[in-house]
C-alpha cells in the first residue's frame, strides 16, 4: 500500500505538483491515480489494480452463481412437492434476468457514487438477500408462487453486479491493457453460471436419500459472500478521480449505434446467459433420464457444460477480433448460431441426448465468441462513427460499453420467455428454435450492411 501523506499541506503540494506519488486518505481512498502515466504504473499502479482486479472478479463470479441459481432450482422445484406449471417455472427462471438487466443501469453510475471498493461491499453483501430468501422459501412446497416469484426476482441483485464491476475496474487499467483487465473481470464472472450449475445439483442430493435438500441451493453459498464482503474490504480500494459522466451516458443514447450495438449484444450475450438459465429446464423436458445424473449419492447435471463452454470462448472472441475484425467474428458468430438453432430444430425429433448435448455446447461456444467480438467492436465503433470531436466520442464510447451491456442481458429473458410462449402455444419448442434462426440470419445482416459492408470500417478492423 502507499504511504499515507496526513496533513493538508502535503496533500496540496503533492496535488499542485506533476509528481506521480499516490496518497492514501481513510477509508483506502486513493489520490492521483493514473495508470497512464509509465512511471506510476510500474512502481505502484499495477499491484495495486492486480489486487482490485482479482477481488472484483471473485465478487463477479458470487453474482452470477446467485443470479443463475434458479435456473436449476426451478426446475426441481416439481420433484420436491411443489404444484408449478411449465409457464411458471419458466418465469422462475426468467425472471431473474429481466430485474438484473433493469439494475446493471443504475450499477454503473455508482461506482463514482461510493467508491468501488464500498461499492463491492455493499453489492456483495446484497447477495445475502437473494441466497437467504431461495433457503428459506424452498423449505416448504406449500410457498405460494408469487412468493417464489419474488425470491427469484431478488437474484437480479446478482446480475447487476456485472456492470459495476466492469466499470469499477475500468478506472483501474490504462488503456493498453484494459482489455485484457476487462475480458478477465468479465469471463470470472460468467463462470459462475456453470459453477451454480454443477455445485447445485450435488449439493441438493448428497446425502439427501429419497428427497431434494433444496434449501442447501442458498445457504452453501453464504460463506462465500461473506468472505468477499470481508476481501473487498480489506483488500480493495476506491478512486477518488472515478467520475460518473451522465452527460456522455446521455448523449450516447442518443447515438443510433447505442441501439444497433445493443441488439447486437442482445443476440450474443443475451443468447449466452438466456440459453444458460433454460438449458437445465430444455434437458429436463426433453430428456428427463439425463436431467440429473447419479454418481454415488449425488446428482450432476450436464448442463452445467453450456454455460462453462461460453464462458471459456469469450476471451476467445475478442482475440479474434482484434486479428479480423469484430464485425467479421461477429457475423461468423451469428451465422453459426443460426446454424446450429437449425440442427436442434431439425434433429430434436430424432429423441438423441448427445447429439442435442453436443450441438448446444457448439452453440454457446459460438454465442460466447460472439459476445467477445461484440464488445469488443463498442468503442471502435464510437470512436470511428459517433458524432462529436474525438473527447465527445470517446467519452460516449465509455458510456456506451455500460448500457450495452445491460440492455443486452435481457436477451437472458427473452430467450426463456420465446421458448414458454412456444410451449404453451404448440406444446413444444420447434416455433422458438425457428424464431431464434430467423433473429440470428436479420441480426447478422444488420451486422453487414451497417459494419462490414463499409471500406472504412474495414480497414480498423472493425
């Protein structure tokens, strides 16, 4: 840590001058950070953000376990006593997508607000919320649904965390290696879904016998909430010059590339964490002998591969990217998605589980490179295509990367709700795979004619 300068006349000097010196106050706030200047970077800076950057990650990583955990308690919730249709179980699963997309807009303007270290503490302390209310409401199959439905709810808290994380640790990086900060910080935390999902299962069935010990889904995590409170705390610090720009957020609103990227984002991401919160649901409807899979005294579930497969393909697209550009992976992203859409609606007749297994983890590994390579074009797009002088574009770039990400993640409600409205209106999912292949072929036109079809846009690698 740096030494701490106590009094206001060191504290001036140290401002009026051009020294690189970092002053620790109370509360582990930090003046002049810049992680541009060389010198400050490699003598101080970069131990310091390595630090903020591993805790933010394991703080990300609680979020998305907590925001993924209905996705396998509902769909067991049947098996323990409860009286829920399809219908609902499917807003059980949904439902926590759509509140953690809504709160990843306020997430990202708080990190100014209070600081990102105070920031981490208190929204990993909010997980409690959602991991003690799933405990306490699947103890007893009488719990009505809208209670059940607010419990869900409350696991949005998880999904927010993703845009004050990225956005606290994006005051961390200089610009040549933030992407490499921001591609970790990201890829942490979507693992854990697939963490949720293989933990969950097994914990619920070990040594339960004949019966599902449900509320062991809640309280085996708050052990681990609690010592990222504590990390945060101890370890993490905040930036005094983190500055909230509402201006840049508002007039990159304004921006129709803010709206273009988003659906863009909607068809990547949005189709990553949607199809990871249905995928335990489709195996169990589909092939209910492979839903949960003994091994002794527990259960696994083979879902949890989706999820872990995206995850892992992420950084993968942004690599990618930056060879080929962002809109060429992108358009190979959504072209294979639609393909592969296509093999499941074609083949899920045939009633074969590896094959629809196989072709699903294709599927994410494609959505996962594709969401990659789709953040990856944000602020290359702003910079080369937004209106304003270069400052006015770049700072619409930064504000741009925070709503993107959150207006993508409603693609994680849709995604379940297309496939509930499918099953309710024909008894099967074939409307919604079709669906799906008709939005990935018209999202990846879009991405030609608006991004590739451009000389420009070519030569940046876009």
């Amino acid at each position: 840590m740096t030494d701490t300068v106590s009094t206001a006349s060191q504290h001036a000097a140290t401002n009026a001058s051009t020294s690189v010196t970092l002053i620790s106050r109370p509360g582990r706030w930090i003046d002049n950070w810049d992680p541009e200047n060389t010198e400050q970077w490699e003598t101080q800076g970069r131990a310091i953000a390595g630090r903020n950057l591993r805790w933010s990650i394991f703080a990300e990583f609680l979020g998305f376990v907590v925001w993924q955990l209905w996705s396998i308690v509902a769909v067991t919730l049947p098996a323990a006593g409860f009286a829920l249709g399809t219908g609902e179980i499917f807003w059980l699963i949904s439902i926590p997508s759509l509140v953690g997309a809504t709160l990843r807009i306020p997430y990202s303007f708080l990190v100014p607000r209070f600081g990102g270290r105070n920031w981490t503490i208190i929204s990993a302390a909010l997980l409690l919320v959602p991991a003690v209310m799933l405990a306490v409401c699947v103890q007893n199959p009488a719990t009505p649904f809208w209670i059940l439905l607010i419990a869900a709810a409350l696991a949005g808290f998880g999904g927010g965390n993703f845009a004050s994380s990225m956005s606290n640790i994006t005051y961390f990086y200089p610009q040549r290696e933030k992407g490499w900060a921001l591609g970790l910080n990201a890829a942490g935390g979507n693992l854990g879904a697939s963490v949720a999902q293989f933990v969950v299962p097994i914990a619920i069935t070990v040594g339960a016998g004949a019966t599902l010990n449900l509320p062991i889904a809640g309280w085996i995590w708050v052990p681990f909430i609690l010592l990222a409170v504590f990390g945060a705390a101890r370890y993490m610090d905040n930036l005094s010059n983190a500055k909230a720009d509402l201006a840049g957020s508002a007039a990159a609103l304004r921006e129709p590339h803010l709206w273009i990227m988003s659906a863009l984002y909607i068809g990547t991401f949005g189709s990553f964490i949607g199809y990871a919160s249905v995928f335990p649901k489709l195996i169990a409807d589909q092939f209910p002998e492979f839903s949960a899979i003994s091994v002794g005294s527990a259960s696994i579930s083979l879902a949890f591969l989706g999820a872990l497969v995206g995850s892992l393909a992420r950084p993968y697209g942004g690599r990618l990217a930056d060879h080929f550009g962002g809109a060429r992976i992108t358009m190979v992203a959504f072209a294979t998605m639609g393909t592969l859409a296509l093999c499941v609606l074609l083949t899920l007749p045939a009633g074969n589980f590896w094959l629809f297994l196989c072709l699903f983890i294709l599927l994410f590994a494609a959505a996962g490179i594709g969401n990659g390579s789709t953040y990856r074009m944000v602020p290359i797009v702003f910079v080369l295509r937004a209106s304003g002088d270069e400052t006015a574009r770049k700072r619409k770039a930064a504000a741009a990367l925070g709503l993107i990400s959150a207006i993508g993640a409603y693609g994680g409600f849709l995604v379940p709700q297309v496939l509930n409205l499918s099953f309710q209106i024909t008894g099967g999912y074939a409307g919604a795979f079709l669906a799906f292949v008709a939005g990935y072929g018209a999202l990846l036109l879009l991405t030609y004619m608006v991004y590739v079809r451009s000389a420009r846009l070519r030569e940046h690698k876009i």
